[in-house]
C-alpha cells in the first residue's frame, strides 16, 4: 500500500470514530453495536472463514456443506442484530421497573 492510501485510510477510520462519538450518548450504545457484530464474528464468521481457507484444496463434502450452512446462518444473524442494536439505540440503558419495588404498608 502506498504511503497516500494508508494516510487517507486513518484520517477516515479517526474522523468515523469522531463522529461516533460525538453522535452518541452513552457508551452502552456503543457496546450494544460492538456487541452485535463482533460477538458473532469471533463465534460463527472467522471460523467458518477460516475453515474455508484452511481445506480450499479439499473436495466439498458435508463438512464444507455445513461450515457454508453456518456462514450464511452468521451472515444473516449478524446483519438482524445490528439492525436491532440501531432500531434500540434510543432506548434508555437502564429502563425503571416499577412493578418490582416494594410498596411500603
């Protein structure tokens, strides 16, 4: 990579997290978004990835089949919780139950 492209590549990875941060107002939105994509990445996607990777030179088989089945099925999961983390975002952290507090007598 040329040393233009890799300087272009931080200023927007920093101005994006600036913006993030400025945009949002608290931090249990933010890990509420890492949450969703992330958790699901390092359980179901790297691994199916790098299973595909591992045996490429291997004929398909039921294995394959079912590492495709899973990376589809992590696919589509991560995509449904992160539209559910931004439709939430405005939501407050720690909603009040007042059905749970005790009344006094």
């Amino acid at each position: 990579m040329s040393c233009q492209l890799l300087v272009v590549v931080t200023f927007l990875c920093l101005a994006s997290t600036l913006s993030v941060a400025l945009l949002l107002n608290s931090i249990m939105s933010v890990w509420s978004l890492a949450g969703s994509a992330c958790a699901l990445a390092i359980a179901f996607t790297l691994p199916a990835l790098f299973f595909l990777k591992v045996r490429r030179n291997r004929p398909f088989g039921p294995r394959k089949a079912a590492v495709w089945v899973m990376l589809a099925g992590s696919l589509v999961v991560t995509v449904l919780s992160l539209v559910q983390s931004v439709e939430h975002m405005g939501d407050p952290t720690c909603p009040v139950f007042t059905q749970f507090i005790p009344v006094s007598v």
